[in-house]
C-alpha cells in the first residue's frame, strides 16, 4: 500500500527542530559517501517547465524523487518515495511546506558548521513565502538576538516584521538592502531577484552569509565581488551547482572565484572540510533534503494515526 499525505497532512506533521536534524543527517551522509544526490533536470514546454530531482539514500533505505511543474498558473510540488529493498511505492505527498522547511533546515545546518557562534543578528532579504521558515530553523540550532528585514515590497517587510513578533523575534523592517544588513552578523537571502542587490561592500561586516533565492543560472542575488569576499564558498550539490547557480557561475566567469575552491556541506559535515575565514553557503535545493525529510514524515505519518492508503502496484 501506499501513503498519500495532502500539503495540509504534510503541514501538520512537519517539525523544523525534526526537519533540520534529517537534513543535517543526510548532508552529513552524502559527506561520507553513504547518501547519493542527482542534480535537476528540466523540460521546457511552450508555457510551462517541469523539473525533477532524485537521491539514493541508503542508509535510510529509501530512494525519491521530487518534481514539481511551473507555469503561469503557479508552481505544484509532490515527492514520491521509495523501498530501496522491494521497490515498493511507500509515498507520494504535497511538498511546497515540505520544500520551505528543508530550504530553511538547509540554510540552519549550513549556518551551524560553518558561522560556528551560539547567537547573532540576523538579516534577512526577502519578505515571501520562504522567508519565515529561514528563521524558523535558524532558531533551532541558535540564539536569534535579532531580525532586520528587507523586502522590495514596503507593506510586505512590514507584515513579515510583524509576523515575526508575534512568534517572539525581535524584528525591524529597514527601507534599504544596506540598511537591513549593517550590523548583522549573518545575512540570508530568498528572493526572486534576477540581478544582485548586495555588493562585497555591503556585506563587509557579514560573518556568514546565505543566498538561497534562485537556482537558475541567470538569476543571482550578490555580485561578483561579494562572492570573492568569502573565505569559505560552500554549496548544497557542486554538480548542480556548476550549473544552475547564478552567483556563482557569474564569479567563476569574471576570474573572482574558482571551482576548485568550493566545498559541499556535506564535507564540513562529516568534518572531512574545515571552513575558514568568512563563509558563504549557496543553496540551490538536493534532492536529499526532500527524501530525507519526505521519510521523516512518513514513518511520523504511519505512526500517528490513519492517513489514506491505495494500492498503486
């Protein structure tokens, strides 16, 4: 049989203390070896595009896909997981809340290993449905002393502020990207921005800096400079990333940052890279974050009462 978990039946059982230890665990995995990403794909339609990514994770003893379709109409999100063992289809569930948590949970273990300091100032650049869930797990390995949130949109900084104080930040909207980060020690980015809006000068004060709001390779966030200002270049899939991460690619083209010079978090993980200096994480989303959490909540899901079963194969 297998499960069929909704977004709402997803939502209800995602925990982001939960969520950013399986992703910690299976960054920690792929570091030694023992957990296999597959970068994603994509087909282009005349109005539409469908992307799909895939892990082996065999210390769980499960395999998964997500994919997800994006158009005018919006963008859908479902992950089906596997018994590596038998091969049987244990799953197939909504994954928008489940790709917000385990974006955020990646960005939190990133930060862990690499900012390595039980507190700090937070900026945050971007005010979406992404934002929220980056703060969320960062208060799960680390002391939030403060938020400082910029956005384009005036009225949406604003509301993301509020927001934030009724969960118990101390949190302030600022009216510029400078303004947001001076004075903050580490700097998250999640927005749809296709040109940079934060240079090296602006985040000189930064000790660590997270940049997860695009992974396509037209698009970035920082510019060039900024990229070459950090000691420690670490990315979620350096296969993806060579392909699909804007920031990067954009450096690596105008001579300020070399390839042989980025480490996956998965190595500083397992401990087998030691990051130095100022760090920065690119973040373009792995497939093992999805599988990893998508087993999470099923066995969560088995074990908490009945959901709906069918019988696929």
């Amino acid at each position: 049989m297998t499960l069929i978990l909704s977004e709402a039946d997803v939502e209800g059982l995602l925990n982001m203390d939960e969520v950013v230890g399986v992703v910690e665990e299976a960054f920690r995995r792929k570091g030694q070896g023992e957990a296999e990403n597959f970068m994603r794909t994509r087909t282009r339609g005349a109005s539409s595009t469908l992307s799909v990514m895939h892990a082996s994770m065999p210390y769980l003893g499960r395999a998964g896909l997500k994919a997800y379709l994006s158009s005018k109409a919006g963008t859908n999100f479902v992950v089906i997981l596997f018994d590596a063992a038998d091969s049987k289809p244990l799953a197939v569930m909504g994954a928008d809340m489940l790709g917000r948590f385990r974006t955020g949970a990646a960005s939190a273990v990133a930060t862990k290993h690499l900012y390595r300091n039980a507190s700090g100032s937070v900026a945050i650049l971007g005010s979406g449905k992404q934002a929220l869930t980056q703060i969320l797990a960062l208060r799960s390995i680390m002391s939030v002393e403060e938020v400082r949130i910029w956005s384009p949109n005036e009225r949406s900084r604003g509301a993301f502020a509020r927001a934030l104080e009724e969960k118990g930040f101390a949190a302030k909207a600022f009216g510029s990207p400078e303004q947001a980060v001076r004075g903050a020690q580490i700097a998250t980015t999640i927005t749809s921005s296709t040109l940079p809006f934060l240079d090296g000068g602006m985040l000189r004060g930064v000790s660590h800096a997270n940049i997860c709001g695009s992974n396509v390779p037209t698009h970035a966030e920082i510019s060039t400079d900024a990229v070459a200002s950090f000691q420690t270049v670490a990315v979620d899939d350096l296969a993806q990333a060579k392909f699909e991460y804007g920031e990067l690619i954009r450096a690596a083209e105008a001579g300020q940052f070399s390839w042989d010079s980025a480490v996956e978090l998965g190595e500083v993980v397992a401990g087998r890279r030691r990051p130095e200096g100022r760090t920065l994480f690119k973040s373009g989303g792995a497939a093992i974050e999805d599988v990893a959490v998508a087993n999470a909540l099923y066995e969560s899901a088995r074990a908490g009462g009945p959901f709906l079963d069918v019988k696929l194969v």
